[in-house]
C-alpha cells in the first residue's frame, strides 16, 4: 500500500518539584498556520493577575566581585531556592551556595569572563526591561487563571546559563526562564552551540510565552511512564498541547508544536496519509523507543515520510486526536482528560479517523 503520493505535498523533575525543559520547540509564523482564536475565546479582560519578574540575570552581573561574599549572601537571601538551585545544580559549580568562601572562583569566572558578558550584553539589548516579557505572559496566564483558578501564578526569573537550559520549574510557585536562549534565531553565537538548526529557530523572543506555558504543564501533569507505546506517548504530548490551546488560543500552531509554518501545512493537507502510515505500519502499540522515537521528537523530518514532513509528528497527530475528544465531550474538565493516560481509551472516546 503506497501511503504518500510522489511528489506532492499531502502528505530534573524532583518533587520539592523541578521539572527540567530542554531544547525542543521552534518553527516560523507564517500566514495560513492554525489557532484557536475565534470569537468563543472567554473574556479575561477582568481576570486579576499579579505577574512577578525577577531579572536574577541583571542582579547577578551587577556583583561586585570585590565584594563576593556579602553580595553573594543578599542573592541567597532573595533567591533562596533559585540561587542554590542555580549554582549548584544548573552550572554545577559544585560548591554549596551557602558556604560562599571571599573568593568563589567559578562563579565570579562566570560573571567576568568576556564572552559571556558579551551575551549578557546581548541579552540586555534585546530585554532592557520586563515590557516585552510582561506583553508576552500576562495574558497567557489571565487563561491559565481562567482555566485553572486553583493553581497559583508562579514567579517569573529571567537568568543566563550560557545556553545550558531553555527554562525550568522550581516546584509550583518559580518558574526559571533562559533569556540566551530566547535571543532569536539569527543570533550568531547559536551557530557555535552544537544545537541543529531545527532547535535553535526557536530560539527567539517570540516562543517566550510558549515555553513557559509548556513548562507549567509538564510540571502539573506530568507523564506516567508505567506505561509507553507510541499511542500513549503521542495522546500525552496532545494533551500538553491542548494546555496550550486553552491558555494560548491565539498562537499559532506551528509555534506550539515547533514546526515551521510549511511543515504545520503540510501535516494539515495529509492528515489521512500519516494516520494511514502509523495504521499500515503497525506502530500505534509499538512499546520499543528505537522503534518510534523519531516520531515523537524534534528532528528535521520524520522517518520513513517525505522530507516535507516534520520531526515530532506524532504530537500533531495527538493534538488531533484531543482536538476530537474534547469536540465529542465539551463537558468533561481538562483535569479529567489528563488523568486518562490509556492511549487506546482516549483513541476510541475521540472517535477520532480522518478522511479528506
């Protein structure tokens, strides 16, 4: 059986709880992308939201390293988690924040060395204050009140790790942002990271909104690995991206899944072919990672599909098949999508088998 036509495009989580995001996400705003947008979107115009942005990053090259110690000890005592967390875990300086000796060497290195004050500087250039970072999240997170009035708003800390991680949680109430990381995706220095080309296009101001949304719901739901089969891998990310439907409607789709906007296309003209590909192939049930990873991480194409399809494309296949679900029960809370982790329970409520 043929399933794609020739030449045509159809075809470190702890529970105190941090949960690491790393380098995933990216593609282009094009016109013609899908979002949620529409004119059902709630009003959360009136919706109280008191955002808190820490620019750790500003406060830490701002040290006076003469004055290492004391200067050290006002961060621990501001930062009381980050700051350790920080040091000792993210750059893995290995000596404990809060036995500072006159001169820790690895830390005032970090904040003197020239190169990384030249991204420092950089980073200065493209966030000088909190405006962008405020216009970009605060409206994510008067949806995510919305939605989910229980939870709390987490504090928000900008800091740099010299492109080590994109962003993190420290439990419910902090959330870490990468600002190098976030530079765009022409930024010269990202050539020298190692990182591909499909990484680091997301590497811009614009996907600021998306990680941290991505980061909250990973951390408040985070996977069952008790069981993994391609089909449950690829509802899971669904529901992730669901999350981001509910608390970013108007983005499009290509920004929360990392395509680019060709790619988000592509996908949406054969959506007939790839399910077919994933039925012919017997892949659904398949419980060996080798096996279907590539469908379930970023990569520049998917494997055995045309080069016009992209990496991770089972996440837009679970994003269909939640898209479904929900149309075929609008009632049912989203806390109580999350909590079935069955890949075959939620395929067969959806009712979910395309056709042109």
């Amino acid at each position: 059986m043929q399933i794609f036509k020739k030449n045509h495009l159809f075809f470190i989580q702890k529970r105190q709880k941090l949960t690491l995001l790393g380098c995933f996400l990216l593609l282009i705003m094009s016109a013609g992308c899908q979002f949620m947008g529409g004119d059902n979107l709630p009003d959360v115009s009136d919706v109280p939201i008191d955002l808190q942005i820490k620019r750790f990053d500003k406060e830490l090259f701002s040290i006076d390293t003469s004055q290492l110690q004391v200067e050290s000890a006002k961060l621990i005592e501001k930062y009381p988690d980050f700051f350790p967390f920080f040091h000792e875990t993210l750059m893995a300086w290995n000596q404990p924040a809060t036995t500072f000796m006159l001169n820790d060497s690895a830390l005032t290195n970090f904040i003197t060395n020239p190169d990384i004050r030249m991204v420092y500087d950089e980073v200065q250039k493209v966030y000088p204050n909190n405006d962008f970072l405020n216009n970009e999240l605060t409206q994510a997170f008067k949806y995510y009140s919305h939605y989910f009035p229980d939870k709390p708003i987490p504090e928000i800390i900008t800091y740099i790790s010299t492109f080590n991680q994109q962003g993190f949680t420290l439990g419910d109430n902090q959330l870490g942002l990468g600002l190098d990381m976030h530079l765009g995706q022409n930024y010269e220095l990202y050539l020298s990271t190692g990182y591909p080309y499909y990484i680091t296009r997301e590497f811009a101001p614009e996907y600021l909104a998306c990680h941290a949304m991505k980061l909250l719901a990973s951390n408040s739901y985070p996977q069952d690995l008790k069981r993994k089969r391609l089909l449950d891998e690829m509802v899971y990310q669904g529901k992730m991206l669901y999350f981001l439907d509910l608390v970013l409607p108007e983005t499009h789709d290509s920004i929360k899944l990392g395509y680019t906007g060709k790619q988000e296309r592509w996908c949406r003209n054969n959506e007939e072919q790839i399910w077919g590909f994933f039925i012919e192939k017997k892949l659904l049930y398949e419980s060996e990672v080798s096996k279907y990873d590539s469908f379930t991480s970023p990569g520049p194409t998917s494997m055995g599909m045309p080069p016009s399809s992209p990496g991770n494309i089972g996440a837009w296949i679970g994003l269909q098949i939640i898209r479904k679900w929900v149309k075929e029960n609008p009632d049912i809370p989203f806390e109580e999508l999350v909590a079935i982790t069955d890949g075959q329970v939620l395929l067969k409520e959806a009712r979910y088998k395309p056709q042109k």
